[in-house]
C-alpha cells in the first residue's frame, strides 16, 4: 500500500482541543492564490477583526514572489488581490477562504493570472448567459509517487471493474472523496456530483453548471480543497494528464459548455455552428488545454483509452472517443449543451472557457479574435 505523510499520524485529537478553542470575534481569512507553475496553489492566512459580510470587506495583501516562481528577489512583492469568497470547511465559521488575482509589483497581471483576461471575455459575451460545467478527474497517490493502494510491486487488474465501482476490492480511497464533497457543499463551491474513475485510485468530481467566470473561480477553489483534504490524510491528489504508462486511462477535465441559444427549442443548431468553429482552430485549443502548451496532452490524446488523437479533430453522438461529444439526450432534444473532452486534468480552467469562448462567439470574418 502506498506511504501516507507523517503529519497524517498526529494526533488529531490534540488538534481538536485547540480548534474548538472560541476566536473571541474575530475572523481567520485563508488568501489562495495560482503560482507562477500555473498549476500549484499557495496560501496563507491573517486575522480580520471582524468576519467580513463580501468580497468587498477583504483588503488587498502581498506575498513573497520570489519563493513561488513569480518574481526575483531583488523584487519580489506580489499583490494578492481578492475575488471570491468561500466558507471555510477546515477551521468552521465565521472563517473565509478567498481566491486572489496575483498581479506585479506594477500592478499588471503576473504571467500565470489567466483570470484576468478571461473576466473581460465573459463580460463581452454576458448577454449569451454562458454555462460551464467542467469534470475533474484526478488520481490518489501516496506521498512516494505510488498510486493509492496499488501492489507495491506490481499492478492491480486490468481496467474494467473500477468505474463508478464500490466495494473494498474495487474503489480505493472512498473516504477522501467523501470529505472533499462535503468540504466544498460547506463551502459553497457548486460541486455537483462525483464518481470512481476507470483506473483503480482514479476519481472525478463535477463542477457546474456555473456561469462566466465563475467556473474558472469554483473549480480552482474544489482543487484546493481537494490537496487540502488529501493533506489531512496523508496522500497526494494529482491532476497529470497521464499519471500511470501503458494501458491505464488518463487524467481529463472535459468541459461542458452552452449558451442561452442552445439552451432554447432548436439550439442544436447553434451547437453544431460553435463545433464547426472548433474543428477550425484545433490545434490552438490543444495549446492552452494543458498546462505545458499541450506537450501534457501529447501523453493523453492518444485515441485510446476513451479520447480522441490530438493531431485531429472529431465530433459525434455519445462518443468518447471524439474530441467534441454531443450527448445522445442532447441529439434527441435538440437543444442542450456539447461536450469538449480535450482539456487536461491540469488545464487552468480560465484559458480553457477563455478560448472555448473566443472561437465560438468572438470570431470574426476574417478569422481572428476579438481581443
């Protein structure tokens, strides 16, 4: 069985005594913020006076840049600049968790602050009441790289009795799963369902339906509860595209996506209009659909293992192996939402309805987009 963390074998009881503890009014306010990998998350946290009613009570505050890949040392402040405010599952209320916006020491957005850009998008397409809903798959480990109840000298059995399994033999680390789902309904992050993965140790949670930006900001705050959950537990959640060789399914976070149109009698319509635009911009999606300007996918987009090849663009009815899946209700109804199943698991989720958004309702006649 995989190594769990020291820290996991604390006693937790000693713990409790001290978070029970009263906070004597005033506020633990938790600062999370993207790194300059574009894939870690950082955090720290100070004390308010008193438990802030919205965003708009939680101040500005900085960090050191130089120790999370982001600046140099000789100038390293980074603002932290808050967006969105979460309860806290961890230390209860009246604590918050809050997104931030990284920007420079000149107050421009830091290299891997694709928020930024990505609110100015949705804010030109608002009146198209843009949905989101995106599946996050991921993979436990434990903390030496081995995946989660794995032999320790070989491979469990072939892909087959795992998806949306249960049983001891057959879903592992359940209890993990479980916790994050209740942190982040807590929360308030719009986590709407879960379910064992095809690999053994390989689980998904789905976020959405969310509208604009909002999908880049809840989906960011269920990966962090996530890591912060398998922390408790002394494991390792990753999101690589293709954490095992050989034939073992790998890591997605297929995107879901539609607009007020295609939410209407007769949107398969516009559905079919939005997948004509992908099929002609493929590869520049497949860029900014990982977090290695695709090199990740390379490892992913095989054509096996439930995905498409990553040289070719492909749509159809209820098929996983596509790039852009049409669900079979959705074909029926003729309206409803596609399916984009090319993200990563470690794609930003900000670049990914960013460029979804830009080729199918920003393009214009000559090809380019509206920047």
């Amino acid at each position: 069985m995989a190594s769990v963390s020291p820290s996991s074998r604390l006693n937790k009881a000693v713990r409790q005594y001290y978070m029970s503890l009263p906070q004597g009014g005033k506020c633990q306010v938790t600062y999370i913020w993207i790194d300059g990998t574009g894939q870690g998350l950082r955090n720290k946290t100070r004390t308010l006076d008193e438990e802030p009613a919205g965003i708009e009570d939680i101040p500005e505050w900085n960090f050191d840049g130089s120790s999370t890949y982001q600046s140099e040392g000789s100038n390293s402040d980074m603002y932290l600049i808050p967006v969105c405010m979460f309860r806290d599952p961890f230390t209860l209320d009246p604590n918050k968790l809050v997104l931030c916006e990284v920007l420079k020491y000149n107050r421009l957005p830091s290299e891997t602050n694709q928020r930024h850009s990505c609110t100015k998008v949705m804010e030109e397409v608002k009146e198209h009441c843009m949905w989101f809903g995106m599946e996050q798959e991921y993979t436990l480990l434990g903390v030496d790289g081995h995946p989660f109840s794995w032999p320790a000298n070989g491979y469990p059995a072939p892909q087959g009795p795992f998806y949306c399994s249960v049983g001891a033999n057959n879903a592992y680390g359940r209890d993990i799963v479980e916790c994050h789902y209740k942190a982040c309904l807590y929360a308030g992050v719009k986590i709407c369902g879960t379910n064992a993965e095809v690999m053994p140790s390989q689980w998904e949670f789905q976020v959405g339906p969310c509208e604009g930006i909002e999908m880049g900001d809840h989906l960011w705050a269920a990966r962090f509860l996530l890591h912060r959950v398998c922390e408790d537990f002394g494991v390792v959640a990753t999101l690589d595209p293709k954490p095992v060789k050989g034939d073992w399914n790998g890591t997605g976070c297929h995107t879901n996506v539609s607009t007020k149109q295609m939410r209407e009698d007769g949107g398969l319509q516009y559905i079919m209009e939005a997948v004509d635009r992908l099929s002609k911009r493929h590869m520049e999606h497949i860029r900014v659909y990982d977090a290695c300007g695709g090199q990740d996918n390379m490892r992913r987009l095989t054509g096996f293992h439930e995905t498409s090849n990553i040289s070719d663009f492909s749509s159809g009815v209820a098929n996983r192996a596509a790039s852009i899946r049409i669900p079979r209700q959705v074909a029926h109804d003729k309206k409803g939402y596609f399916e984009d199943r090319r993200p990563a698991g470690n794609c930003d989720p900000y670049a990914v309805i960013r460029a979804i958004v830009g080729t199918c309702l920003l393009e214009v006649e000559d090809g380019t987009q509206s920047q």
